[in-house]
C-alpha cells in the first residue's frame, strides 16, 4: 500500500536492500522469509512486543536523493508480489521524469505530491461513507485479519499488550477483542503462540489475582483455561471482554447478533485509536445504566451528562449530583446513594431558561413543567451548550396527549418552597386525585362488547367487607393515606417528584390500597411508555382478538388457575379482562408470548389498576425489570437462582452447603422468583413485597429470600431430605401474615402443610421485610448486574450442553456414529450456523430460526455452509465436482424445500456415506442422479455428454460422468470379489 511519505533516518537498520535505482530502494525486513539465523529472531521478537508496523508489512520502498542522509518511506507491502506492484510502477511511471529535475529537493517535493496524489484517489475510491476509524487503529485491524486469517466482516473493537501465560512463562505479545472471536498473538525468539476463541465458546470471565499469576484476567472455555496480565488498565480491558460476550449469549439465547450503530454522533474531536465500535459499546453501556438507574423505556439513549447541583426545596439545600440529558428525559441522580433521583419527562416540560448568576448560585438554570414545579439546577460547566440541545430534543417532542387511562398526577411547587398548586379555572378539568377519577361504573369491552370490563381496578368492585375500613384497619390505612399526601405535598406527585430516602421509608412500610396503582405505574417506569403511546394498548386487543396460536392456547389452560380464590376471578368479568391482557401482550412479544406465572403476576396487577395499566406494567416486568425470565427456557429466573446460591454461599455459609446438598435452591427459587412470591405466600403478604419490589427491583426479591433462609436456619439444617426442607419452607411462607391489611383474607391454597402438634408462628411481612434490610442490605443493583453476567454465561452454557446431549439422544438409535461422534458433528454444525449469523451475507439460516421449535430443528445451514462442510468432512469429495455433488446431496436431504436442512438431515446424509453397505452406497449415489438432487439444467448437460461419450469414445467426456462410471465399475468389481470368495468358503464347508 502507498504511505504518506515518512522520513526514515536509518534506513539500512533492521532491514536488508534488495533492489536499487539512482532514486528508490526496495528493502525486505531482517527475518522475513527463509533463514535470518538470530538476528532474524531479535528483530521479529522486537517487531511483536513493540507492535512494529514491519510484522504485517515486511517489504518497503524508500525514496533517496545522493546527497542527503534522509530517506522517506513511500510504500510497505505484505507480500512481495505486492511491493514488486509498487516498485514496477514506480520505474516505469517516475523514472523518466524524474531524471529531468536538477535539483534533488524538487525530485523529493514531486515525488511527495504524486505518492499523495495517488492516496487521495485511492482513499476517493475506496474509503467507505462514515469511516472515521484512526490510522493507527486500521493498521492493527489489517494485521489482526492477517494474522487470524479473518475476513473483512470481521470487525476488530480494540486491541491491547499483554502477557499469555503458558505454563509459568509469560508470553508478551497483543490481544485482539473482535466482534466474534478473542485473538491472541506472541512471538519470542522463534516460539510463536496464536489464540482464537470465539465469544460464544467462552463460559467464564474472572479478574482476579494469585501468588502465581500478577492481577489478571480468566477465560474459560469448555477445553481450556486462558490467562491474560500485564494490562495497562485491566478493568477497561475486563470490561469491554463482558460486553462482547454478553453480546454472544444473546445470539445463543434470542439469535441477536451485533448490529452496529451506525445513528452514533461523531466525537467533536478526533479520539486516538478508538475506534468507532468502541465507541459504540461504551455508549451501549451507558445507555443501559441509564435506563435501568431511572426505569426508562428501552429505546431511550442518553446524550450525555455533566456535574451539577440541584435545589431540593423540601430540606433547603444544594446536592451535588449529575445531570442526565436523553432525546426524552432529563434526569438528575445525586452522589450521595439515595439522597436524591430526580425523572423530568420532556413532554412535561414548559420552560427552559438561564437564571442569572451568583457567587452563591453559578450558571443556574430553571426548568418548570406544565404542572408549575421548577426545578432550579447551578454549577453546570457548559450551561449554553446544554440549553440548546434541551431546546433541540424539546423542539423534536410531541405535544402530551390524553393516555386515557384516567390516571392525573397532581402536583405543588414553586422554585422558593412547597405551596399548595392553586385550583385550576372552572373552564378547565380539576386537578383531582387519581383513585378519584375512577368511576364504579362497567364500561363496554372495546373489542367484542359482549363482556364488560370496569375502567378501575377489579379490587374495588369486589371488595366483600368494608366494615374493615371502619376499624383498627381502616384508620392505619387512613394513616397511610396521609402520609403519603405529606410527602406528594413536600416531594412532588407523579413522575417528577423527587426521591428520597423518605420514599423508600413509606414504601417499606406498605402502599395503601387507594394509591397502589398508581405508585406501581410510577415506580416501575410503566407510566411514561403508556403515555407515550395512547391507544396502542386497545389496538393490540383488537388485532389479536380471535387469533390462535399456541400462546393463547396457554393461555386459555390456565385463565381459571390465576387466584381461583379470589372472587374477581370467580366471574367473566376478571377472566376476561385477564385474557385480554396475557393476549395483547403475547401478540406484542412472540418471543416471549405467554409463560407460566405471567397469569398469576397479571392477576394481581388487574386487582389495583386497569387494563391498560396491568398490561403496560407486564410490559414493564418481562422487558426491563425481570429480563429473559418469561421465555420458554426462564433464563433470567435460572441467572438469579445462580445469583442467590452465591450470595447463600457468602452470607449464610453454614447453610449453603446443606442446601446444595438438599437441592432445595433450585427448587424453591424459581417458584419464589417468577411469581414474586405471589404463588407461595398469602396474597395480602405477597402484595406489600410486590410494592417494595416496584421501587428496589431484584434486590428486594433477594434480601428476602436470604431472610427466609435465615430465619428457618436451624430447621434446615436438621433436615434430612429435600421434601422435609419443602415442608419447612411451605410452613413458614404460609404463615407469613399481614395484619394491616384492610381486605378480607383470602384462602391461601399453595399448600396445607402440617407437622406435629404445635400451632406455627405467625411472621409479621413488614417484620421480615425489615429483617432483610438490616441483615443484608448491602447488596448493591451494580454488584447484582456483575453477578447476573457471570451467572448467565453460565447458565445459558449449561442450557446449550443439554440441548445437545437432547438432540443426541434424539438421533443416535438411527445413525450409525457414536455419541461422541455425534456430539462433535454438532458442534461443527452449530459452529457453521453461527458464522452465517455473524459473516453471511444475508443471514438466511439465521432469519429462518424459530426459538418455538424442538433443539433439532433449530440450527439449520445453506447450500454454501453445507458445501464447506461437506468438502471438510466427507469420503466423497471429488476435485472440482465437489460443490456439484455437494449440491445434489444438499437438495437430496432438503426435504421441505426450504433451501435449510438441520442437523439431522444433515448427519444423515453423513451417515449414509460413512457407514452405509455397499448397497446403501449406490442407491445414495443413484439417487443424486435423479431429481431432485438432480435439477434440469444439470440433466441437459448430463445427456450431451452421454451423447457425445456414444458417438466418439474418448477421454474428452464429462468428468463427473465418467468418474461416476470409474467409481459404479470399481465398487460393482468389488462387490462381485466379495461373492466370489463367499461362493467358495460356501463350497469348501459343503465338502468338509
């Protein structure tokens, strides 16, 4: 390739001419090629560790003058077949010209403007829209793919030095982090080393540090163990490995491969040897925390974020903090953990503006929304930068439109205090509280109108004894009410009120009935993505009304099981609104459609809100806060299994060993976790842990479940079988009682478990919720996030490993190769399958996959892939008619004529080459001469050589047809040798 000429000082250093001219040299790299002895072996050691451009350009041309010392570098090549291009152009193009200029400082400077000339109409030609990679980071990236023999496609993330320990001898060298594979590089002194494992193999990543091996980094496959040190930052490097794997486990586990973002704004300024899909990634990063931090809809993308402080008029202060800035929300988070999170929705945002500045208060500015609370932000560095793209993205944000869902937040604040929002004109909707806004009325179902649905939830039409709320209970609840009617007055209603660790404290202390709903909307980010979209809610209904599939199959299965003891679900009505949530949502999201437990979660969720409401907080469960737990293989729900045995494992270590061994753990948690404990507690029980789930997310769910296992400790321990362990669990889940709640009790039919005579003990929710604060409280969301990583590697390995023994099984009583045999086809085949998703062209065998049908079915491969492995593996390659035979034997196993063919069809067709008799062998081949194996065209082609064989017998006939005619003789030879011998051991017997 051409350079831009580089002044070189030494040009003989390191590096041997080996052809000259009055005005260029053409030099090999010392060591490159045959022989080079030691000296050769320093300078390649040399090149590795230091990243020498010369490793993947061993040749150079140098551009010299007579008199002068200096010599500029003008081409390097790869090959000599490459350099010897550039060179032949060069004589043939410069030469003459050249020997007319006088001076050598003009030849130097004409020869500068022509090398880059050429590199300007190269670059013109060749460089991609949009490519804003450093030159540094292309050189890298070509030597990766040279190295590692990887295709263009293959696209190179980052690259870092590092040390390959081998044994107890480190090895320096570089490591290359590619979209798809984990590549690493070492040569010293003659000894080169050479890495390539793909991200979908890997089943473990672990930083750590041992007596043996300094600070390092872990990677384990199922054959081996990697290990990586002597990073210049180890946490960039660690941290960027988990994201490309967790990129892998999502293409095993929903078939998503990597889809770069081409939306990515470029840096205002160049960033040195970043490249663009590092870029990518780190915002990807970003993008997650920040959704998963404030609840926001997963299509949200941060723009960026700066410090700041924030006036919180409730305690009088400044807290320091960030400001968040997306296309839709500013949001703020504080330093100091739960001092202060702070949601504005864009679309309630009236007025922007620049305060004027102090010493007191620097760079302030105001933001008041529609509902007339200011929010009052200083000591922002870039303030006018950060008006204008507020200004930008409030320009580009729709008008707020009616959700019809009834819900109004109402709201008090002025930018100096806390005052009571004034009544709204007589001309205009009161603003009103949200539970009074819902009528008792029945409304007609919007899709059929034959069963009614109400516009509230189901609870207040069901409610049975409403002399609670005249009692002890009714007056607690009226207490809890008010309460939080203070802290709406001082913190703010819906979703721009502050909070704080005040917050929390009421949650703790359980939601009243009245603002459930609301609070769950709120907490769980559900109200923004229904506000958003008015109506889409109805328009699901509509469409998947009447439609079957196997989801609704379900769904009908298991209607009149979700709370059968509840009097809301003892009518059409309830189970009618429930139906018409679980469908809209199946038709929503095939992927997921329906799973077990999703009916008893949507049930509760219909008892305090409406169903526009219960469906967008399902949606707001299955897509955000319990990722991947309601697919057909509950991975998420098995991740925080593997979640809760570690943390048994480091809180309660007495225990975790009696438990494994118990096996109860697996047992337990996915019925805890999947049905939010709602299926294994009484309901007025379960519900307070539903609340305070809503505002925490999993970490409440896990403090729990280590609370229960501590307060049933000694019990456990003393157990000896997983039935007995059972027992001991059901008994005191059962017992669990909430003895503030105002609604009836209703029967709770998990299990009527009963031992000895004593009477069990009653566990008061808030008691143990309280407990599981002050035991294990600790647990940080981040630290969870890690764990969920390193558990889904896991899991998601351990789920493709039965898949395979599955699909082995399946097949192995009718194909002649082993297990084992059978297992390596597999991985081949699945390997094959995985490149088309990441390297083919159109990705065909990966838009064909269906995550509904049977493992064998869902890794298929094409003709090409098919062609590949038929070449790699089979006893019939024949030259250059492999790809017509593997062509034919492709259409032959294809028996849907989808143009895929899975597994089984696949070993098969292996099968019958490998291990089938003689006989078996020619109707396999007879039958590729037939369609339709055999297409038309192939025909026609096939009868002229026929034709042209009978009328001149000669060497000139088809190839394929007369190998195929040497082939049936040989084997007929055979077979008749083989009769023949058998005729005469038949003879000698009858003798004998």
């Amino acid at each position: 390739m051409w350079l831009g000429p580089e002044e070189v000082l030494l040009a003989n250093a390191l590096w041997v001419t080996e052809r000259a001219n009055p005005f260029f040299l053409l030099q090999r790299r010392r060591g490159h090629g045959k022989g080079g002895g030691l000296t050769g072996l320093l300078v390649g050691t040399l090149d590795v560790v230091l990243d020498s451009s010369a490793r993947v350009a061993p040749y150079r041309i140098l551009h010299q003058t007579q008199d002068s010392q200096i010599y500029w570098a003008v081409a390097c090549g790869s090959s000599r077949k490459e350099i010897t291009k550039h060179w032949e152009w060069l004589e043939n193009n410069l030469l003459q010209t050249l020997s007319i200029f006088d001076n050598e400082d003009d030849i130097t400077t004409f020869i500068k403007g022509k090398i880059h000339g050429i590199i300007a109409e190269e670059n013109k030609n060749q460089q991609p829209l949009g490519e804003e990679d450093p030159g540094k980071f292309k050189e890298a990236e070509l030597k990766m793919r040279k190295q590692f023999g990887m295709p263009e496609v293959e696209k190179l993330v980052n690259y870092y030095s590092c040390s390959y320990w081998k044994g107890r001898v480190p090895r320096q060298g570089w490591l290359y982090l590619t979209v798809n594979h984990l590549c690493f590089y070492s040569f010293l002194l003659g000894k080169e080393v050479t890495l390539i494992v793909q991200w979908v193999d890997v089943t473990q990543l672990e930083k750590n540090a041992t007596l043996l091996f300094p600070e390092c980094i872990k990677v384990s496959t199922r054959d081996s163990e990697l290990y990586f040190s002597m990073f210049l930052n180890i946490n960039e490097t660690f941290k960027l490995m988990e994201q490309l794997a967790n990129i892998a486990m999502r293409q095993l586990l929903d078939n998503e491969g990597f889809l770069e973002d081409k939306s990515l704004p470029k840096p205002s300024k160049p960033l040195k040897n970043i490249s663009a899909l590092k870029r990518d990634l780190d915002a990807r990063a970003k993008n997650d925390w920040y959704r998963a931090t404030f609840r926001l809809p997963k299509d949200e993308r941060l723009d960026g974020h700066t410090d700041c402080t924030l006036w919180t008029p409730f305690n009088k202060m400044h807290i320091p903090g960030q400001m968040f800035v997306s296309n839709n929300y500013i949001c703020f988070a504080s330093k100091a953990e739960e001092a202060c999170h702070l949601i504005i929705p864009l679309r309630e945002v009236a007025v922007v503006e620049k305060a004027d500045s102090s010493s007191v208060l620097p760079r302030p500015l105001s933001i008041s929304t529609k509902s007339k609370m200011t929010f009052l932000f200083a000591n922002l560095k870039d303030r006018d930068f950060l008006v204008q793209r507020i200004s930008d993205f409030l320009q580009r944000t729709p008008s707020k439109k009616s959700d019809g869902s009834g819900r109004k937040w109402k709201g008090s604040f002025s930018d100096t205090g806390c005052e009571e929002f004034p009544e709204v004109s007589s001309s205009s909707p009161p603003a009103v509280s949200p539970t009074s806004t819902l009528n008792n009325q029945l409304v007609p179902s919007f899709c059929t109108g034959e069963v009614p649905t109400a516009s509230q939830g189901l609870l207040k039409l069901f409610r049975r004894n409403s002399e609670e709320l005249l009692g002890p209970k009714g007056a607690k609840e009226k207490m809890k009410e008010e309460s939080w009617n203070i802290h709406f007055f001082e913190y703010g209603r819906g979703m721009c009120m502050y909070r704080t660790a005040k917050t929390r404290e009421l949650v703790l202390k359980g939601i009243p009935e009245n603002l459930r709903g609301e609070l769950w909307l709120l907490f769980s980010g559900a109200w923004n993505e229904m506000v958003t979209l008015p109506g889409y809610y109805a328009e699901l209904v509509e469409k998947s009304m009447g439609k079957y599939s196997l989801a609704t199959e379900e769904i009908e299965r298991d209607l009149h099981r979700s709370m059968p003891e509840h009097p809301a679900f003892q009518n059409e009505l309830g189970i009618a609104a429930l139906r018409r949530v679980l469908t809209a949502y199946a038709f929503r999201n095939p992927t997921i459609g329906y799973c077990q437990a999703m009916n008893i979660v949507t049930s509760v969720l219909l008892l305090y809100c409406n169903e526009e409401e219960a469906f967008w907080i399902l949606v707001a469960l299955c897509e955000r806060m319990l990722p991947d737990y309601y697919n057909s293989r509950v991975v998420g729900a098995l991740v925080d299994q593997g979640i809760f045995e570690e943390l048994t494992r480091d809180y309660l270590p007495q225990l975790s060993e009696k438990m494994q061994e118990l096996g109860v753990i697996s047992t337990i948690s996915l019925s805890w976790f999947l049905t939010l404990f709602l299926s294994v507690m009484p309901f007025e029980s379960a519900v307070v842990i539903v609340d305070c789930f809503f505002y925490e997310g999993i970490k409440l769910i896990l403090q729990v479940s280590l609370a229960i296992l501590d307060a049933n400790m000694e019990k456990l321990l003393n157990c000896c079988d997983e039935g007995e362990a059972m027992t001991v669990l059901g008994r005191y889940l059962d017992n669990v009682v909430n003895r503030q709640s105002i609604s009836p009790p209703i029967p709770h039919l998990h299990a009527l478990l009963t031992s000895g005579d004593e009477p069990p003990l009653e566990v008061d929710i808030f008691e143990l919720i309280k407990t599981s604060y002050e035991k294990f409280s600790n647990l940080r969301a981040d630290d969870i996030e890690q764990m969920r990583f390193k558990q889904r590697l896991k899991v998601i390995q351990s789920l493709e490993d039965t898949a395979k023994r599955s699909v082995v099984r399946a097949i192995s009583g009718d194909i002649g190769f082993s297990m084992e045999q059978l297992e390596e086809l597999y991985v081949v085949f699945k390997a094959k399958h995985l490149t088309s998703c990441y390297w083919g062209s159109s990705r065909t065998a990966a838009a064909h996959r269906d995550q509904s049908l049977p493992y064998l079915e869902q890794y298929r491969i094409d003709l090409e892939q098919f062609r590949e492995l038929f070449a790699s593996l089979t006893l019939w390659s024949c030259g250059l008619h492999t790809p017509v035979l593997a062509g034919r034997m492709f259409r032959l196993l294809d028996e849907n004529r989808d143009s895929l063919i899975n597994f089984k069809e696949f070993v098969t067709g292996m099968s019958g080459m490998y291990h089938g008799d003689l006989t078996e062998k020619l109707k396999l081949l007879y039958k590729l001469h037939l369609p339709p194996a055999l297409i038309s065209e192939e025909a026609e082609s096939a009868l002229e050589a026929t034709s042209y064989f009978t009328e001149d017998i000669s060497t000139e006939v088809s190839p394929f047809v007369s190998e195929l005619d040497f082939f049936l003789h040989c084997e007929s030879q055979e077979a008749a040798t083989q009769e023949d011998r058998g005729g005469r051991n038949g003879d000698s017997k009858e003798k004998a």
